[in-house]
C-alpha cells in the first residue's frame, strides 16, 4: 500500500508539472518497466512473479537558445531490501557552447553505454553488458564535454565522481575521468573506443576500456562489443588484480513495421588470483543467451517476449531458464 502511495504521489506531482510546462518551454516525461516472469530452472524457488523493476519521472526545460536543464528520478530497488525508493537520476544542465561543442554539469547521463543502448533499444527489457555486470553507471555526478570533430567523428571527455547516481562522492574524492572516441562509417557501420580510469587509497588505478562495432541500416541492427574492468569487483569497488572482462554480441531484424525478432549472447569471466585455484567471480562467471519478439502496439507501449538461458561457468549452480513478457510504457 505504501509502494502504491508513494508512485501515486510522484504522478501527481509530475502531472502538475505537466500542467505548468503546457504553458511554457518545459516538457514531462514518465517511463514504466514491468514484466511477467517464469522460472524453469530446477531449483527456483520463485516461480512466477509480477515486477515493475523502474519507473521514470522527468521534467526539462529550455532556458535560452543554449542552454537548457532536466531533471530525472528513478524509482527502484535499494540495497537496503525497499522495492520502490526515489532516487535522483539526473539533475543536468546542458551549455551548447558551440554548434560543436556542448558541455553538461551537474548529476549527467554517463555515455559509457549510451550508444550501446542506441543500437540494443531494449533496455527496459535487459540492460546492456556493461551496464548489467557493473562496469559502470548510467549516471553520476561530473561535468562532460561533447565534441564532434568532424561529420563522422564524435568525442567526449568526462570528470566524474565515479561512485554513480545512488552513492555520493567517497572519502577520498578520487575522480574518474575518461572519455568515448565514436566513428560513423557510410555504410551504417559505426566504431567505438571507450576509456576510464580512476586512483584508489591504495595506490593503483580501477581502469575500463572498451571497444564497440556496430552496423544499422534500414531493417537490421548488430552490435559486437568487448569490456574489460581492472582492479575492480565493480566501477566503485576497487580491488587489486581483481579483473572482469567479457563479449556481447546482438542482432536485431525488422518483421513489420510494428515488430521485430532479436538475439544476443554474452560471455562473463574473472580472472584467477595468485594462490587461488578457481575464478574470484565464479559465482557469476558465464554466458548468457536471450532470444525474444518485439511488437509496438501503440506509440509509446512495447511488449516484448523473450527467453532466457544462465548457463553458469560454476558446474554446481543449476542453469537458469526463464520466460519473460515485457513492457515499456513511455509517456
């Protein structure tokens, strides 16, 4: 009851936004991600379940010719157990400096998998690689610089907390800065090169890299990529010589219009400490397979079918297997 009162008040007050904006430059946005889902797996020990695993509320506004703002909150799961606690997802000012130049400060979308997502468009479905295994976050506190250098270069450069959009800046006040260099090819082939770095308290640096191919063009879409995380369980959790790495590979063909049939595999590994004799992270360590259909039923409703395969590199934790319906529903 408190879950439904709490989603009941943050509506209300986005619909009174709404009301404001239709009088001025402002515009509200809301985003729902719900799903049906059931296990097959041999030792599930829940079977089937209803989840609304987010809900968006957004407003921005347009200040001037150059400059406007935008403010997002993400209402999802805790660490501490609540299923739907508000968090501040971007609170972002955007400088067009320039025809080629923008900056944005303040709590900003990161592009650390942003043209990833562009090109998967099945986020509320299932997150991107690098996003999902958390070798990074979708947003954070910094300031960014987008550059396009040229009609088919584009670049930008970042300073960040690197802690993400729930956690605030540590003790320390170590920055992550990096950037993402991505070149578009004529004939829907596009290339990405992807950096960070970031110092810890003890003197060696959590890095990521990551390199991206992707190809869209009239009815299809692929995207390849490879990620490495050094020194580092997550983004924010740097530990010496603990590494991640892994591929994800998807594609995506059109059927109609209104619909569409994909797949994508991933693969996950950790290394092998010194002294150890299996994976640091073998518990999650695996490939994954999901193969689904895609149908628009209206502007701004998306169903989605999909299936799911855990196969895990740990022999003795039972393979998942999972059938999932979901649904994005976008205001």
């Amino acid at each position: 009851m408190r879950q439904t009162k709490f989603i009941l008040t943050i509506s209300i007050i986005f619909f009174g936004f709404e009301i404001y904006s239709q009088q001025n430059k402002g515009k509200v946005s809301t985003r729902v991600y719900w799903n049906f889902n059931k296990d097959f797996s041999n030792d599930a020990l829940k079977k089937n379940a209803f989840e609304i695993k987010r809900a968006y509320f957004g407003y921005e506004y347009k200040i001037s010719e150059k400059i406007s703002s935008k403010v997002t909150f993400d209402i999802g799961k805790n660490n501490s157990g609540s299923d739907y606690t508000a968090f501040l997802k971007i609170a972002q000012l955007d400088w067009k400096v320039k025809n080629n130049f923008k900056l944005s400060l303040g709590m900003i979308g990161n592009k650390q998998f942003k043209y990833q997502e562009s090109i998967w468009r099945y986020r509320y479905m299932y997150k991107t690689f690098q996003d999902e295994n958390k070798f990074g976050s979708s947003a954070d506190l910094g300031v960014n610089a987008e550059i396009k250098l040229s009609e088919k270069i584009d670049l930008n450069l970042f300073a960040l907390n690197g802690e993400g959009y729930k956690n605030v800046q540590d003790d320390n006040g170590f920055i992550k800065i990096g950037g993402n260099l991505i070149y578009v090819f004529n004939n829907g082939l596009s290339a990405k090169i992807y950096y960070d770095s970031q110092s810890s308290v003890d003197n060696f640096n959590l890095v990521n890299t990551g390199y991206f191919i992707g190809y869209e063009k009239k009815n299809t879409r692929v995207g390849l990529e490879y990620n490495e995380m050094l020194n580092g369980k997550t983004y924010k959790d740097p530990f010496s010589d603990h590494n991640l790495s892994g591929f994800s590979g998807y594609v995506s063909q059109n059927l109609s219009k209104n619909s569409n049939i994909f797949f994508r595999y991933d693969s996950l590994i950790s290394n092998t400490l010194d002294g150890a004799t299996e994976n640091w992270n073998l518990g999650k360590d695996g490939k994954l397979i999901i193969l689904g259909y895609e149908h628009l039923v209206t502007k701004g409703f998306k169903l989605n079918l999909n299936y799911r395969n855990y196969n895990y590199t740990d022999n003795s934790i039972n393979n998942k297997s999972m059938v999932f319906i979901n649904a994005e529903i976008k205001i």
